[in-house]
C-alpha cells in the first residue's frame, strides 16, 4: 500500500534552497580562508617558456602563484596514472586503448611547460581575497612559444581511431550485408553535424579544502562524494578515511561535475601547502574549458526501406573528437544498436585527437547527438515514402534489444505514441511542408523517440531513529536538482506510515554509506530499494527491542515505542544490489516528443510553441520532480537544436563564447508550456517499486523532433545544430 509514493511532494529542500540555508561548496566561509583563481592559456598549442610573475606578485594580499616551475615540488602535484585514471581525462581510456596502443600520457595542468588546448591552467595564483587573487590573474605574464593547432575534423585527411567497447556497447558493429541498392529501395543517406556544448550548470565548480591535522575536509560541487573522495586522497597519497568530501547541495551538474577534475585536489594541495584553507572556484570561462563538455559530432546516417517502409538497412558512421590527452569521445551510435530492428546494421564511431579540452559524458551522452541524426533520418525517410512519420515509426518498435539477445524488461513504446500523439493532436496523413501559415509565420509539427537505458549500481541507506527530533535518513548520494532528497523521504515514509514531514534526508557526505555518483539516470532504481530495505530493518529492530510483532507496530508512534524500549536512538541500515551480471532482460526507459514550431521566415526566427512528450519511465514516485526532470531535458534539447554553440576562433582554436553573454541558452520566454505524460507502469523486473531513472531520457530526440517540425513549416532540413536565424535565412545551409 503506497501513500507517499506517486504523490506530486514539493522538494522537501526547497524551503532552505529559496531562503539561502542550503549552503554550497562556495558559500563555505573556514576562518583565514585563501582564494585561488586559475590562469588560462591564451594559445591552443605552444611552450611555455617563462611566466613572470613579479607584477602579479607585489599586488597587495598575494599569498602565492604556482605555475609548472614550482607546482610540482611546492604542492606534491603529479600527473599518476594511478590518479589521472580516475579523473575525467582517464575515462574512455579503455576504449581507446585497443586502436591506440601507444596512448599520449594523462595530462594535467601546471605539470610541464606543454600547451595542449586554449584555456588549458597554467598557473593558479592564492590570494586573501578574491578582488586581489583576480587583479593578480591579469597580471601573470605567460611566455609562450605558440605551435600550430587544429581543432577541425577533416574527415578525409585526419588519422581517426576505432575505439572498442564503451558504455557497455561495442563501438564498431557490423551486421548483415548492406542490401543491394539496385533493388527496390528507398534511400536517406546525409551528414548531421552537432555543435560542441558547455555544461554551464547554475553552480559554478568550486572546491573549499580545510585541513584539520593530517585530515582534510573538502566542500565541493560534485555528483558523487565518494569518487571524489578517491580521487582527492589518492592524488594527496593518503588513505581514504583521512578525507571527508561533502557537496550536500549541488546547483547543476549535467555530467560536468560527474568526473573528477584537477581542481578538486588542486584546493586540498594548495590549503596543505599554505597550511590555510583555500577556495578554488572555477569562473564562467573555466567552466568552458576546466569541466568537460559535449564534442561535437559528424555522424554520417544511411536508412535503407523497403517500398511499404520496412527497415532493410541502418548504417550510423560517426566521427566525434577526444582532446590530445584524454579518451572520452562521444558515443553517438548507442541506441542505433537497439532502437532500430534493420537486417543490416552498421555503427561505427571514428575518434580523432584535436587541440581540445577533454570532453566528458553530458546529458545522455551518445543517446543524445546520436538521436538528432537518426530521428533526423527517419523523419527523412518518411517524407521519402511519403508516409506519417509516427505511422513509420509504430512499424520500427524494436520487438526486444536484438543487440544484447535479452526482452525488454517492459516496452511500452506504442503506448507513448498512442498518448502522446492523442493529447498533441498529431495529424494523419502525409505531412505537407509549408502547408501552414499564419500571418507571417510558417507552422509545422515534428515528432521523435527517444530510449535511455536504465542502470543501478549498489548502494546503502542508513535510518537513525531517535527519541527527540525527525527521522534521519543518511547516504552519501547527492541531489543535483533532482528530487533525490524529496523520493527519499517518500520512499522511507511510505513504509514507516510516517507523514514526510517526520523525516529529515542528510546527503553528499562521504561519511555516510555508500551510494554511486548521480550520473547515466541510476540514482533512483540504486537508491530507492536500498531506502526500502533500511525502514524494513528499522522496523524489525524496532519490533525485536520492543519484543512486540511487526504487524502491531505499523501505525505506531515508533518514537514512543522507542522510549518504551529504554533507548535513546535506533539505526538500521538497508542496501540495494544494484544490476547483476548475466541479466535476463533490458531495462531501458521509452517517449516520444511531439513539438510545433513557427518559423519566421523573413527574420529566421525559430519558435517552439507547443511540447507534447509521453514517456515510459516505470513507477513515478513523484510527478512533480519527475515532470521536472523531463522538462528540463527538454528544455536541454531546445537549447541544443536552437541556440547552444561552443564556437572556435578560425586560426586560433581558441572558444570565442566561453561565457553566458556570447553561449546562448534558453530562457523563459523560449519555453512553452511542455506537457509531459507518464505512461508506464510499474516495472516490477527491475526492482520491488519498479522504479526507473529519468534525469536523461527527455534530451534525446528533442533537438530532432524540432528539425523535423521546422521541415514540416518550411520545407528546409536543417542537418547542422543550431538551427540558428541565419541558417534559416540561407535556406538551411
Ligand atoms: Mo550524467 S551526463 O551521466 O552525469
């Protein structure tokens, strides 16, 4: 019996976030507090030949300036393979491994005099205020030997690796013979081009270390304690339990906080050095080069049908860039491997080293540029055959993930379209491009899927009931803005009888139990059994201290019976095991988007004005953050087909907009009212709540459902993101 779970709660933290309360890594004020800024190379490529320093060092209130002279011995700062595995350079490395056996050493800043990317850090000045630390920044002098740089995919000229497995996928498929194209066939065969996205989450990364002895406490802005923990104490060499991380309200991470990168040790090293406490908080622009980001991607995608629409052929080639050091690379082909039932399939991703900062997972990672170029092409082939993209569509549902061998764990795909497309109103029939119009705007409608697979990993939840004061539900999990504080209280008062109110969430502290980083949409289905377990236990402790059964202590006061019992508190903890090895059947999540646009033609001006999306996302344990989380997906996937651009200057390759002014990303008034439909039911094969993350699954397909409805009003297709003004005037070029 769920009382608690599938109510529309509002945020249980919401009072603190909107009053100030909630404090974030920056807001810590230690006494004696230091501030450190980063100084950014202004060249892509080059060698330092010396940094004077004589000019920033007389600005009143300088503590110190490292740079790669001095780094190294000053604060014990080491590129360790050992460390850098863990970071966001050493992710894909495995995957790259394979094609690239002799693998460039992990970078990290201020290690040497080598310029490997524009903005890269090359030096870190400490002050006792943040107006002096920046005065002093501007002061740094650099010497730079400048070396050419690129940061171009030449897909001819340049040398492209074949990475290997990644995400639990094969990176280089090939199935089927690619049919005869003499035959009876209807062919798409274009290139989709994605731009480079920056995370920019409201909260800036900033890191505040305070040493206390030989232990230090770090404050930070990150999606997972506990792998920040390893990363800070393995790069400090010290053990793990003489760290304490905690980032107990984070403003946005995205996947920029979800790897660890060098500033978070960088704080611990520095504040050890100076025997102070120090803040490195990362700026706008840093956050441009210092936290990851989206590569951009050219992914070439070949449809082969069949007169009546079946699906002979899918090839997906796609060429994404890594940085000269790091290994992550976008992996666009992922859900072409499953969404798609194609007798011959071709997916293949090509990787190649650019003068870039290391990219890093953002937002459905793969699934999400891969998306525009597929939902692309199959709204291309609809046109084709001059059928309605969602009667196309329904015919491609995917029986089970042929890829992996294995059912689905449930699929309720048809569903979506069938809800979806009921409360849009999508039309029948062909769709007639520039059919539309309404005074001087063109108006047309677009529709895409979009899949998102569905992890868990193991993770522990602590209960501390007490005599006095609010239940305690302990873990060291974050909320990114999620709702994680919020379905962890629902989850616990559901089981206990208790109102929400009775419960107090205590998160992003690694002193608390384990649980995996917020990332790849897991935290739910990891979390929530786990929180089911623990009030079980509470519950049996209870009964056993008490010696009274279980049934009779349900709608109990359990603080009474508590003080009955003599005791002053009673913990008890519940865990999750996460997916096994060797699992029967897929779990992945479902929707589909269902947008118009209007499109001003004479001003190039793009509006989206209508969002309909139906997903299938297992049990929903609160509409109201789970709606949430799928607008701003959406939201994400607006900016993306829209708007959102890291742009490089021509010669320099260097980011032109690496900040809010110049990075255009939606506001209020580009948003429409976004009507999100949950459908699924309860997916009881994954876990007992049959609960499913969904912090991803409303980005993918969003930027293609806009392409497509902006060829419905116009008859352009646009194939490069953004769809910006201009492109719109040129006629889609
Ligand atoms: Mo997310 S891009 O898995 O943090």
């Amino acid at each position: 019996m769920l009382k608690q779970i599938g109510i529309a709660q509002n945020r249980v933290d919401g009072p603190m976030k909107v009053t100030g309360e909630a404090a974030y890594a920056a807001d810590r004020r230690p006494g004696g507090q230091l501030y450190a800024l980063a100084v950014r190379s202004p060249v892509a490529a080059g060698t330092i030949t010396r940094i004077e320093t004589a000019a920033a060092k007389s600005v009143a209130g300088i503590v110190a300036i490292y740079t790669h002279a001095n780094a190294p011995a000053a604060l014990d700062w080491h590129a360790d393979p050992a460390v850098m595995a863990l970071s966001g350079e050493g992710l894909g490395r495995q995957a790259l491994e394979a094609a690239e056996p002799e693998a460039p050493p992990p970078y990290l800043p201020m290690t040497g005099p080598d310029i490997v990317f524009a903005g890269q850090w090359i030096a870190v000045v400490v002050a006792t205020s943040l107006e002096a630390a920046r005065e002093a920044s501007l002061l740094v002098k650099p010497i730079i030997e400048p070396h050419e740089a690129s940061v171009e995919i030449d897909a001819r000229n340049d040398r492209f690796l074949e990475p290997g497995f990644f995400f639990a996928a094969d990176m280089q498929v090939q199935r089927g013979a690619w049919p005869d194209t003499a035959a009876k066939q209807q062919i798409v065969s274009e290139t989709y081009r994605t731009p480079m996205q920056n995370h920019h989450p409201m909260e800036p990364s900033a890191t505040v270390a305070v040493w206390d002895g030989d232990a230090v406490t770090v404050f930070d802005s990150t999606q997972g304690v506990m792998a920040t923990r390893e990363y800070v104490a393995r790069s400090l060499k010290l053990p793990l339990d003489k760290v304490r991380v905690i980032s107990a309200f984070v403003g946005g991470g995205f996947g920029g906080k979800n790897q660890t990168w060098p500033h978070q040790a960088l704080a611990a090293h520095i504040a050890r050095a100076l025997g102070r406490p120090v803040r490195l908080q990362l700026t706008r622009a840093d956050m441009a080069v210092a936290s990851g980001h989206r590569s951009q991607t050219e992914q070439d995608v070949a449809l082969q049908a069949a007169s009546d629409g079946s699906l002979t052929a899918l090839r997906h080639v796609s060429r994404v860039p890594t940085s000269l050091h790091g290994n992550f690379f976008e992996p666009s082909g992922l859900n072409s491997l499953m969404l798609y039932e194609a007798a011959a399939l071709g997916v293949r991703h090509h990787v190649v080293r650019k003068a870039f900062a290391t990219p890093t997972p953002f937002r459905a990672p793969g699934e999400t540029p891969g998306s525009f170029a597929v939902e692309s092409a199959v709204d291309e082939l609809a046109h084709a055959l001059a059928q309605n993209p969602l009667d196309l569509r329904q015919r491609y549902i995917p029986s089970r993930d042929h890829y992996h061998d294995r059912d689905w764990s449930s699929n309720n795909l048809l569903e979506c379209y069938r809800r979806g497309a009921e409360a849009f109103g999508w039309p029948e029939g062909v769709i007639v491009p520039r059919a539309r119009r309404d005074g001087h705007e063109l108006i047309g409608v677009g529709m895409a899927t979009t899949a998102y697979p569905a992890p868990a990993l193991p993770a522990i939840v602590r209960l501390r009931l007490r005599v006095e004061g609010k239940l305690q539900v302990e873990t060291s999990a974050t909320d990114i803005g999620t709702g994680m504080y919020t379905i962890l209280a629902q989850t616990v008062a559901d089981e206990l009888s208790l109102p929400v109110e009775a419960i107090e969430v205590r998160l992003g502290d690694s002193n608390f139990p384990h649980a995996p980083t917020a990332g790849r949409s897991k935290s739910t289905a990891s979390l929530l059994p786990a929180a089911q377990h623990a009030a079980r236990a509470l519950l049996q402790r209870l009964a056993a201290a008490v010696r009274e059964p279980l049934s009779e202590l349900s709608n109990v006061a359990l603080q009474d019976r508590l003080k009955a019992a003599g005791l002053a508190e009673l913990e008890a903890e519940g865990s999750s095991t996460g997916l096994q090895v060797g699992q029967q059947v897929s779990f992945y999540s479902f929707g589909a988007h269902f947008i118009e646009v209007r499109v001003d033609e004479a001003l190039g001006r793009v509006s989206v004005t209508r969002v309909v999306s139906a997903l299938d996302c297992g049990r929903i344990v609160n509409p109201k953050t789970a709606t949430s989380q799928i607008r701003g997906g959406i939201i994400f996937g607006i900016g993306m087909a829209l708007m959102e651009d890291a742009a490089f200057h021509p010669t320099r390759a260097r980011m032109i907009n690496d900040n809010l002014a110049d990075y255009a990303i939606p506001v209020n008034a580009d948003i429409p009212e976004i009507d999100v439909i949950f459908v699924g039911e309860p997916d009881n094969r994954f876990n007992e709540l049959g609960v499913r993350g969904l912090g991803e699954i409303g980005v993918p397909g969003t930027a293609a459902a806009i392409a497509n409805a902006v060829f419905a009003a116009t008859g352009q297709r646009v194939r490069n993101l953004p769809i910006t003004p201009s492109a719109i005037v040129r006629g889609g070029e």
